[in-house]
C-alpha cells in the first residue's frame, strides 16, 4: 500500500527551489506524487505519496537530507517539521504501479 504525508516548513520558495537544485534532476525512487503549495502564512505545504514508507525514508537519508542541509549551508535547523500521515483507503491514477 503507498505512504502518504502532509508536512507544512516554515520556508518560502526561494529555499525550496535551492533544496530542489541540490536533490538534482534524478527522480527520487518510489516517488508517487510530490506537490508543494503556498500556505497563507507564508510557508509551504507538501503532500507526498511515495510507493512505500521504506522508499520514502531510503529517500530521505540518500537524497532529501543531505539537500536540505547543503541548501542551508550545513546548518540546517535542528528537529524536523511536524508529519501528518494520511490513512491511505484507496489510491488510484497513472502514476501507481500495478496491483500485484
């Protein structure tokens, strides 16, 4: 079954086009779906769908983090911005692999 997330960062698009430009063209693997939109107080929201939690976090420790922290010159901001996991009922669209 796919993992899926809501995270709101307290950054605007400057930062997040810099931590873009460090993860590089390369698609991430096991990445579903990843939007990003503009909150009303300034920062950003994204929803991630991923094929699995273990391709998300394989993810995150090879290629998202060491973006973020390279975007923040090293001195990314202690603690990670709060999680929302979605309680995933039903997933369907192009982008899904094939139900074995």
């Amino acid at each position: 079954m796919v993992h899926a997330f809501i995270q709101d960062v307290p950054i605007g698009p400057e930062l997040y086009q810099r931590i873009l430009d460090e993860i590089g063209p390369e698609p991430l693997a096991g990445s579903l779906l990843h939007l990003c939109v503009r909150r009303s107080d300034g920062g950003l929201r994204y929803i991630d769908v991923w094929e699995s939690e273990q391709a998300c976090a394989r993810a995150f420790d090879e290629r998202i983090h060491p973006a973020v922290d390279r975007a923040f010159g090293g001195a990314r901001p202690v603690g990670e911005p709060e999680v929302h996991h979605l309680d995933v009922i039903d997933a369907s669209g192009a982008l899904l692999p094939d139900a074995p």
